[in-house]
C-alpha cells in the first residue's frame, strides 16, 4: 500500500485526476485471458477489496436483522452496544474499564463509589448515546454540533460534546479546526467513495487536521460509526419503539430517552477491542484493512448479540405467556429486553406494578435462568437479559 491510500493511482474511488505526461505516466499492464480452470482458483480481488465486499455485507445483513426484529429486540441491541461502545472508545483513550462495571454505573445499580477511569468513561457513554439519537444529516458541520453541544449544556450541568479534549483548547481554535476537518469539499470527496472506505478516510482525515486534540477522537470516531448511514448505505432510522420504555443514565436530567429508533449499526472502537496497536488512522500504511478488518469484528460482536437477543426473546415468551387477557406478560417481556439492567424498582416504575410483584417475577425469572443478577448482592439487586 502506497504512503498515502487514498490517492494510490489506479484506485477506483479516488477523483480524477490531471492527466500527465505521456513519459511519467505508468505502462499499462498487458491483459491477460486465463482459461476457465485458472479463473476458478487464483484470487478475484485484492485483501482490501476482498475486507470491503465482508464488511459491507456484514453491515446490510445486520441492519437486516434489526429492521426484522422487534422493537423490544431493536431497542436493547442498540443500548447494550452503546455501552460496550463506550467501553472500547474510553479504552482507545487510554482509559481502562470494565464493560460490566460501565454498564452498572451507566444505570444506576453500581454498589460503590466509581474509580476515577469508570468516571471519565462515564461522559464517554452519554456521548454515544446522545449522537446516536441524532439523524445523521445533523451532524456533519461545525455549526450542527456546536449547537448541539450548546444545547446538551443546558440540559445536563457538566455535559461536553468535546469530551477528552484538554482545558488549553480554546473554542476559536476548535471553531477553525472542525471547519478544516468537516468542509464541504473534503466530505463531497469521501461520499464518491464506498461508504466504509468513506467511514475509513473521514477517520483518517479526522486525526489528520487534529481534531482529535481539539473536538475528541470519541466524537471522530461516532461520526466514522454514523458515516455508512450519512452515504444511505443502511437507513438512519427504523420503525419506532413508542410502546417500550427506554430510559437512560441517570446524569441525563430527563430519564426518559426513547431516541433509540435507529442509530449507528457500526461500532467501530468495539471491532479494536483486543488490537488497539492496529489502532493509527494518523498512518496512512496500513489503515485501511485495518478498519475493515475492525468493522468486520465489531459487526460479528452484533450479529451474535442479535441472536442472543432473539433467544432471549422466545425464552421469555415462553416463560411469561399469558395465562389471562390482563396479563403483563408481553409489557414484561418488552422492558426486560430493551433494558440493559432491570431492577424491581425499575420495572414496579415502568410498568406500575408493586414492588414486591416486580421482585417476585424477576427471581423467578432468574431461578428459570431466563435472566442473570448482575449486581451480587442480596438486596437492591440488578438483572440483565442477553
């Protein structure tokens, strides 16, 4: 791979260019016939082009099953990504967490005082789940998300859409910088291009102008997650969820937050987890099967949450089918599986049932194995279904 891959000459989806003289200008390669028998068994494509046709399968397949899953299914494969997001986002930051200890935190049931690299992942989380309730056609100029930062400010006392950005960046430097990093012509060259190669050089581009110093790599890293839905490779939005209850972390002030009608199939710090070294968009040699081969790994993650969900789906069915027409069952079922930690409290809230039923469905469910306490305690206790 050339030092810069974007513009490597030959590639199909770089622009145009000048044409140069005669005598510089490379030899054309002799076309060849080979027979039937030798077409069958040497390589079609190239490693990148090869890590392109699988991520971007992987990508439509994915979003495939999410339009064909409930809205239950729907809504907890996107809250339980975006935590595990967070997580691999905060650990590319050189912030140390633990899934399940964010995944607590996030919804109120951790049984101690978070460590100071939980607490910074902590607005890393809010992040995720905040861009990915935007529409993507929100988000790709400097005006857009500092309106929306603005905005955010105003509702959550602490919130910041620059998150991991250093106190001596000033809002004149990171207002010059985002419009280096997101102007009109620099995007228009990267739409020409297929949407995860697009996704791969506007990451690039991203640690390329330093935005990553002065606006966060977290925020350059949602934005490439958002990009195949910006190209309308996938659709930005699915069916609603208005009859399931998604609420949120508690440092959002509205608790409710049923935004989770679509949102970034691709993950892309989760496809790093475990190859961080692999991790240099500032590298042009190198990058690109790097996050194609990420994508890949961040996609396969979803695809098996999707089946664990779908399992989960029928178990549950199955466990709570209604024995009369006042039955809760389905509601139950619906909240347990959008949610990524339940608790009775949460559910008697949710659903407007006692707290003492909400205890007794839900250790039953956990006898039944249909749903795992997470929080090891005896009291006060959490659950999760997956």
């Amino acid at each position: 791979m050339s030092e810069d891959w974007w513009e490597t000459p030959g590639n199909p989806y770089a622009p145009a260019q000048p044409k140069t003289h005669a005598a510089t200008a490379p030899p054309v390669p002799a076309v060849t016939h080979p027979t039937d028998e030798d077409d069958l068994c040497r390589p079609y494509a190239t490693p990148e082009l090869m890590a392109l046709e699988a991520a971007s399968a992987a990508l439509v397949r994915l979003d495939t099953g999410l339009a064909a899953s409930s809205a239950a299914v729907s809504a907890g494969w996107v809250n339980r990504m975006a935590i595990e997001e967070a997580a691999a986002s905060a650990r590319l930051n050189g912030i140390l967490v633990d899934t399940a200890d964010l995944r607590l935190l996030a919804w109120d049931s951790l049984d101690r005082a978070p460590d100071p690299d939980l607490a910074q992942a902590l607005p890393i989380y809010d992040l995720v789940r905040r861009l990915a309730a935007r529409h993507p056609r929100h988000l790709y100029t400097p005006l857009r998300l500092a309106a929306l930062d603005r905005t955010r400010q105003t509702k959550a006392a602490g919130f910041s859409l620059w998150n991991g950005v250093g106190d001596d960046v000033d809002a004149e430097e990171r207002w010059l910088v985002l419009q280096s990093a997101l102007a009109p012509d620099v995007l228009a060259r990267f739409r020409s291009a297929p949407a995860l190669i697009g996704a791969a050089a506007f990451l690039a581009h991203w640690h390329r102008t330093r935005a990553d110093r002065t606006a966060g790599a977290a925020l350059g890293r949602l934005l490439a997650a958002w990009w195949p839905a910006r190209q309308g490779l996938v659709p930005a939005r699915r069916r609603g969820v208005d009859d399931v209850s998604l609420e949120g972390s508690d440092t959002i002030a509205s608790p409710t937050h049923p935004a989770f009608v679509g949102g970034p199939v691709l993950m892309p710090s989760v496809g790093f987890l475990g190859h961080a070294m692999e991790y240099r968009p500032d590298r042009d040699e190198g990058w690109l099967p790097a996050f194609l081969n990420a994508a890949i790994r961040s996609l396969t993650r979803g695809e098996i949450l999707l089946r664990r969900l779908r399992l989960a789906e029928a178990r549950l069915a199955d466990a709570l089918r209604p024995k009369r027409s006042t039955s809760r069952g389905p509601q139950v079922a619906a909240f347990l599986l959008a949610q990524p930690v339940v608790t009775s409290g949460r559910l008697a809230q949710a659903l407007d049932m006692s707290g003492t039923a909400a205890r007794t469905l839900l250790d039953g469910l956990r006898r039944d194995r249909v749903v795992l306490e997470i929080s090891g305690r005896d009291a006060y206790r959490a659950y999760m279904v997956e």
